[in-house]
C-alpha cells in the first residue's frame, strides 16, 4: 500500500509526502517546492498568467492555500488511485478576472496542477507554471518556475543529429508548423504534449533510450478532453534558470463564467524519456483523455504489408525531366514504377498514389489527364492481390468555396474549416467517393495517407464557423475524415503522422515522415537515430498502432540503404523510391533490389511484425 500523507504546518505551509516526491507549498501561496531524490528540487510558481485578448492577466494578492483533503491515497498494482487524494487550493486576485486559483492534487505520479479563472473575456496566451506580480514589493512582472535541469527531451522530432537539447533552449508541441526558419517542429502534429528534463548534460546526439541519469527524468504532461485543447501550441520557454509553458490559444476560446486548462503533471523519476511518454500515455488512459492502447479488433493483415508509395519517385523524376513532382503523378508513371519493382521481384503489397492525382486538392475528382480511369485502374491493382491508398491533403482549399473556410480579415481562405457544417459534408463526400466499391459511384480505394495536418490555421483574426481551435479543430477535422473512411469501407487504412495518444481514436498507422527538411543545415546527418528516435516516440505513446516507416528524403544512398537495413525492426517497410535517389541521383544496384526482397520475405513470414 502507498500512502501520500499532506500535513499544514504551524506557520501555514503545507507539506506533501509520497513515496516518489516531495510538495512544499510556501504559507503566501505563490510557490511549490517539489523535491525528488534527484537532489535536484523544482521552485514552482503557482499563479499561472491566462490573458485576455484585452488584459494581462497580473496578480494583485494571493491567498494562503487550503489544504482541502488529507486522506491517503492508495494504489492498485497498476498504481491506479484508489483513494482520495490530498487537494491544495490557492486564490488570488486577478487584473484580468473576477477570480482566479490554482488546484493542486498530489497524485502517486506527482502533483497535478490545474489553473481556473471566473469571468468573461477571449483567451490570449496562458502561461502556466508562471506568475506575473502586480503584489507589493519587490519582484513586479513575469516571474518563471526554477530548476537546475540541464538537458530537455522533446517528442516533437527536429533536425536528424539533435534527439536532445539544452534545457536552456525552447520547444514547441503542437498542430502547426513549416520549414520556415523557428518553424520546424511540423513532422508530429500533433506530438505527444510532453516534455522530459533531467539535472544531467546530454550532448545533442545522444540516445534518449541510453540517457539514464542516477535521478532520473521529470516529465511535464499536459491532458484534457482532446476537444478541449483549443490552443494551436504548447511552448516550453526557457529563461535564466527557469522556464514556464506557455499555450497559444489566440483568441478562439471564450471564457464565459468559468474555464480551466488543461492538468499540468510535472511526474519525477523516469528511466528515460521513452519510460516517461509511456507513463504520460498511461495518465491520459487512466483519466479518459486517450483511448485504451488495445489494437482494432480484427486488424487486417493486410495493412503490414509492404507498401510503396510513389512520391520519392515522382521527385526522381522530377530531377530527370525538369518538370514538378506532382505532375507526375500519373497512370503511365506508376505502372512503370510498379512494373520494375516487379521485374526485379518486389511486389508491394499496398500502394500509395501521391501528391497530386486529383484536380484539385480540396476534392476527390481525378485528373482526367493523368488518371484516365482511376476505378479501373484500382480495380486491377486488387486482381493482382494488391490494395491502394490515396494521398490527401489535410486543410487544402483548393476547390473549395471561401465560405467554407477559415479565413483572414481580408476573406481570403487558409484552411477547410470542419467546423462549417458544409465543409463536413463535402469533406464526408469526398472521403466516401475515394473509398466506396465501384457499385456505389466510388473509386473503391482502400484508405488514405493524410498529409499536412501542421497546416493546421493559426492566427488571432482569423475567423472559423465553429468555437473549436488548434490540436482540437485538427481532431475535428481528422474525425470527420476517419469516420467517413469507416463507414465506407469498415477496413479502410487511414495513416497520419499524429502520435498524440488521444488521436489514436482517429488514426490506424503513424508514419514516421520525412526524414529530414530539404533546407536543414547539415543535409548530411546521420538518419538512422532520428528515425528510431520518432519510431520509440510512436511506440511509447501508441503502443497499439501499426507504424510506417517512410522512406523519404535520404541524404544519400549510404544513409538510404542503412535505413533500409532497419525499418522491419521499428514497423512497416516502406518504399518510396524505384531506380534512383532523388537527392543524389545515386542508382540502386542489384544488392538493393536483393536486399529489399529478403526483407520483405522475411517481414512477410514473421506475420508482419517489427522485430
């Protein structure tokens, strides 16, 4: 039996003991000291700063805290509460709303911060774990939490040679990015929201799987209802021995008497970060904020199979004949791609047709032009035992009327916006017409390979129909998409790269994606560890998902093959590439073509499951 005891000292403070950490909450309510057998104590501040759209949100005065409950908390072998937990509760005045506080509940994982504000107002930005004073005395403005930590994990993948970072630098989890510069955290959106740091140096590339400091990593977890995280990101913003998180919400979600943020879950002493996203996955099953990590009942075998997909080719392509990759994607030049992977022995068994096959990217129509008679050609692909998938691009308004869209100040469209009931229906059409047996005016394709989701729209003035904004607005729209997808075909494929545990409800397979941006500054990295990097993210935070292993852009064909040589030990082999590299020009030899045939036979006879 663990107990957590919380006992209120003579002169107000209140302490916390459980069996993995220690809670000091100072008698003036502004601090939290926790403290772990690291050594190496956090300095917590506790008012939080929820601004308006029109007020910063400053602290004038705070209450001494209440101690609300002092019961033991017992624990299962799961380590799933039993009991009661010690509440602690903190009020104060605010510049910005009729009343604020801030909630503690000390749980066996750690202390569970919630911030609460009552009026009305459009939320700015909201930084936790942070206090702006206005309070008598020295120390006015915007005062950080405090730590010794040294090395900072994020989930959210960056340039191939930093699987790590110093806890001086900032990190973004979120739904939106690009490759434009302080940009570049667009291949998971969204991310697993959470971050791990550790009192111990790390070099840049080092194995997180490896990092196993004697104190151990604290993990800071946030979770709520998924369509409650109306903010388009989480920011860990780092200062002079501090940080605090802050959450872009920018205006879209309406307080209207009472709102509370998403839990922070600052939890001690994790082996490494993997053993931290997995107990982080763990919180938000055991809260109801993620789905049971139990694969679909039923899976078919068929969506382990070896896939192909064409866009590396297409930039192959592109190389050879000046002209752009999307005009390549093309009947003629996918039966030519397939024809030579047969000839040397290589019949995938799902493939993927990519960017662009249709007119337009906000509708299923296909370019006659290019697809003669994709339902035929389709059909022919599944009397040879194969399946097909079809690229979609999330948010394009290519096709789609304005109105429709979310849209600037100036009308001009950024995003389908699923919150417009047309949109949805369109959106619903346009899956159903990609995935419906021939009978029923459909393509009769087999499932979707979702693109783009950090197109996500971001931005104050921005106008959508609906309340729903950033990681929640994209669970809409990917929602709408999947159940269309299902009730279409009930064993469709829908593959997105969103290895936030909550979207596992809305996804089959995670794929990994590219392997680097096209502008990194060191295009020459070592690419094998990033991948395994964003495969253990995957792993740890949707155990249960089949993964696809991309295959696109390779530096080179050294670092190409020796990515090949490991893809069945993290998920799906896939093959992006037919005769040459795109970067490189770089032909694959005989060996190549072996070496994939004795992968795929072998993946094939071990049920098509990574090693």
């Amino acid at each position: 039996m663990n107990a957590i005891k919380a006992v209120r000292g003579d002169d107000g403070t209140i302490e916390v003991t459980a069996p993995g950490y220690r809670l000091t909450v100072t008698p003036d309510g502004l601090v939290a000291r926790l403290s772990h057998r690291s050594g190496h104590p956090l300095e917590l501040q506790l008012p939080g700063a929820l601004d308006r759209t029109d007020a910063k949100d400053e602290t004038l005065s705070a209450e001494p805290p209440v101690l609300a409950a002092d019961l033991p908390v017992r624990t299962d072998a799961g380590g799933t509460p039993t009991g009661d937990a010690p509440v602690i509760t903190v009020r104060r005045r605010s510049t910005a709303w009729d009343g604020a506080e801030t909630r503690i509940v000390c749980t066996p994982d750690g202390p569970e911060f919630t911030w609460t504000v009552h009026g009305t107002g459009r939320l700015d930005d909201v930084h936790l774990a942070a206090l702006r004073s206005a309070l008598p005395g020295r120390g006015t403005g915007l005062r950080p939490s405090g730590h010794d930590w040294q090395t900072l994990f994020t989930p959210n993948p960056g340039p191939p040679r930093r699987l790590l970072r110093g806890a001086g630098e900032s990190a973004v989890v979120g739904a939106c990015g690009d490759a434009r510069p302080g940009r570049g955290h667009w291949f998971f959106t969204p991310a697993p929201l959470c971050l791990a740091l550790t009192a111990e140096a790390y070099a840049d590339d080092a194995d997180p799987a490896g990092a196993r400091p004697p104190g151990g990593w604290h993990t800071l977890g946030l979770g709520a209802p998924v369509r409650e995280l109306t903010f388009t990101t989480a920011t860990y913003v780092p200062s002079d021995q501090g940080f605090h998180l802050t959450l872009g919400y920018e205006g879209h979600t309406r307080v209207d008497g009472r709102f509370s943020t998403p839990a922070l879950l600052v939890s001690p002493g994790h082996q490494d970060p993997y053993a931290g996203l997995r107990a982080h996955r763990s919180w938000l099953e055991r809260r109801g904020w993620a789905p049971p990590a139990e694969p679909a009942p039923g899976r078919p075998d068929w969506w382990t199979e070896p896939m192909f997909c064409g866009w590396g080719a297409q930039m192959a392509r592109a190389r050879d004949t000046g002209r752009p990759a999307p005009a390549l994607a093309t009947q003629t030049e996918y039966d030519g791609h397939l024809a030579h992977l047969e000839e040397r022995g290589l019949v995938p068994g799902t493939v993927v047709i990519d960017d662009k096959w249709q007119e337009s990217y906000g509708r299923p129509d296909p370019d006659p032009a290019k697809w003669p008679d994709l339902p035929g050609w389709i059909a022919g692909r599944h009397a040879r035992g194969q399946k097909v998938l079809l690229w979609w691009r999330a948010w394009s308004t290519e096709g789609v009327p304005d109105a429709w869209c979310v849209r600037t100040p100036d009308g001009h469209p950024v995003a389908l916006d699923p919150g417009h009931p047309e949109a949805r229906a369109l959106l619903t059409d346009s899956i159903t017409r990609m995935l419906a047996p021939a009978g029923r005016d459909g393509f009769d394709a087999d499932g979707l390979k979702i693109d783009f989701t950090a197109d996500t729209p971001s931005g104050h003035h921005l106008t959508a129909h609906g309340d729903r904004w950033g990681i929640a607005l994209l669970y809409d729209l990917l929602a709408v998409i999947h159940t269309a997808a299902k009730a279409a075909k009930p064993d469709a494929l829908v593959i997105t790269h969103t290895p936030h545990p909550a979207f596992a409800g809305v996804t089959d397979m995670v794929r990994l994606n590219d392997m680097l941006r096209l502008d990194d500054p060191d295009p020459y990295a070592p690419v094998v560890p990033q991948m395994r990097h964003r495969a253990a993210v995957t792993a740890a935070s949707c155990p249960h998902l089949p993964i696809d292993t991309d295959d696109w852009c390779a530096p080179d064909r050294e670092q190409w093959r020796a990515y090949a040589a490991v893809k069945t030990e993290l998920g799906v082999p896939a093959l992006y590439v037919t005769t040459h590299l795109d970067r490189t020009g770089e032909p694959l030899e005989d060996a190549d073509y072996a070496a994939l045939r004795r992968q795929w036979s072998e993946w094939r006879a071990g049920g098509g499951t990574a090693r």
